[in-house]
C-alpha cells in the first residue's frame, strides 16, 4: 500500500505516530495499570492490522515460516519485551530504564549487518552513534541517575534493548516470504494479544474490571489507534527499506516526544541546554544516517 514513500520517509511518520501516542498514553498510566493497558492497546492494535490488510487486497499464500517470524515478533516485541520494559522501569527508574534501552539502535545494527546482510557505512554508523548520544541526553534525569541501583538490575533494561532489536529483525525476515506489513502486524499482534489475555486474569486489575478509570480508557484506546498507526508506517519502511537506517530515524521520536511533553506538560518538563545539545544531536545524526545510504 505505501511501497511509493520511501521507507526513511515512513519511518519519521511512524516517529511522528509513536511520540503522539506516548502522550497520550502518559494522561493514562496513572489511571490504568500497565497489564490492562497493554491488553487495549494490542487489541486495537490488531483491528487496525485487520483493517489495513482488507484495504491492501491480502496476499494469495501464508507460508508457515513468514507466520512464525511474525508470531516470533509479536513475543518478542509486544510481550515480553513490553512486560520487561515496565519491569526495568520500576527497579531501575525510568530515565536509567530509558536511558539504557536506547542501546537497541546499536544492537538492532549489528543484528543486521551479521544476520540480514546489510551494509554498514562510516556515515550511517556515525549518524547511529550521534543520535544514540542525543537520545540519552534527552531522556538523563541528573538527580534519579545518581541514586544507587544494584549493577544485575540494569539487565533488565538490557534485556529489553535486544530483544526490541531482536523484533525488528524477526519482522524483517518474516516480510522476506510474506511482503505483508498489514499481516505482518495482524499476527505479530494476535499473537501477544492472546499471551497478554492469558496473563491478566493473573493480575489484581484483570480480576477487577468495575475500577478500569474511563478517562485513562480513553487515553489510552486514542495512543492505542495512533500507537497501530505507527506500527503499520514502521512494518511498512522495514518491509522496503534497511534496519540499519529504518531503526534510528524512528528513534526520533524520543526528541517529538520531549517537544510535544513540553508543549501540553509544560509545568512538568523544562526544555534546558541539554535537552537542547540533545535534540541537536539527534536531528545531525538523523542527516548522516540518510545520507550514509
């Protein structure tokens, strides 16, 4: 369906997609606990991949092995990846979570250079590197940084950086046999959708559905439509394009996300030199990442 954009360009749409959805999911996360959240948000997640694979035509043959890649992203990516990113929230912090979890642009790099056999340039390397810098000031919080934190803890947050890396070259792989992004997202998400149903009857907010906050419900089912938006824009340029490219321009979307806290939560984020130096540094290595082809 957007096989005519070009795939960095589908790759900053789906930035643009993710960074208003975050915000959109922040005026939710303190009426609705992250299970809950994450149930809603596959759901709708799974709908729209429906709807866009009617729109696409479908495609004439489901080979097993491009469906298990996808099932394999939708495991890796939207379930326990997600489940781990909160875990790393809650024993590290967010900003070190954060903060550490951007490594996944290195790692989604060398996953691609070893097993998809993308070519890496000084350019494209250098533009990786520069917005990994500017990702990490942006989201550094000095006073939170400096408590201490047992070192095995940072694991988690590790953990959740290779396996999002892990995703976007399962994702690549699957579009290899089926050249699906719409059915690619629909499995990949039917897939966590049923695992994240299994898991919340488990949970206190599964077992009470009376005390789901409405207003947070409606956060988060609006960040849920542009959150699958996004998702069918990035499957899209992965599908076309390169990782090694594709994974740092949408990592971009942690400098809209500062841009656009700022702007409906100004009393709560302050733009200050570094948030400054950082979005600079992202947007110059977003210019050598495109350049470097």
């Amino acid at each position: 369906m957007l096989d005519f954009i070009h795939p960095n360009i589908l790759a900053l749409i789906a930035a643009c997609f993710i960074a208003s959805a975050r915000t959109l999911y922040r005026a939710g996360v303190a009426r609705l606990s992250p299970v809950v959240m994450n149930v809603f948000m596959l759901a709708v997640q799974l709908c729209f991949g429906a709807m866009f694979y009617h729109l696409e035509g479908g495609v004439a043959d489901w080979p097993l092995g491009g469906l298990l890649w996808f099932a394999a992203m939708g495991i890796s990516g939207s379930f326990i990846g997600r489940y781990l990113s909160l875990v790393g929230m809650k024993l590290v912090g967010l900003a070190r979570s954060s903060i550490v979890t951007q490594t996944s642009l290195v790692w989604a790099s060398l996953f691609a250079v070893a097993f998809a056999g993308e070519r890496m340039t000084w350019l494209i390397a250098l533009g990786t590197l520069t917005i990994l810098a500017g990702s990490i000031l942006l989201v550094y919080e000095k006073g939170e940084v400096q408590r201490r934190i047992p070192l095995f803890y940072y694991l988690v947050p590790l953990g959740t950086a290779v396996l999002f890396a892990m995703t976007h070259l399962f994702g690549k792989f699957g579009l290899q046999i089926i050249k699906s992004a719409s059915l690619g997202m629909t499995a990949g998400s039917i897939t966590a959708f049923c695992l994240a149903l299994l898991v919340l009857p488990l949970s206190v907010e599964g077992r009470a559905p009376k005390s789901w906050d409405k207003k947070g419900l409606l956060a988060v089912l609006g960040g849920a439509c542009l959150n699958a938006m996004a998702a069918f824009f990035f499957w899209s340029s992965i599908k076309t394009g390169e990782i090694v490219q594709i994974i740092p321009l949408n990592r971009l979307s942690v400098l809209l996300i500062i841009f656009l806290s700022w702007v409906f939560f100004r009393k709560q984020e302050a733009v200050n030199l570094r948030v400054v130096i950082g979005g600079f540094l992202s947007v110059i290595g977003a210019v050598g990442v495109v350049l470097g082809n």
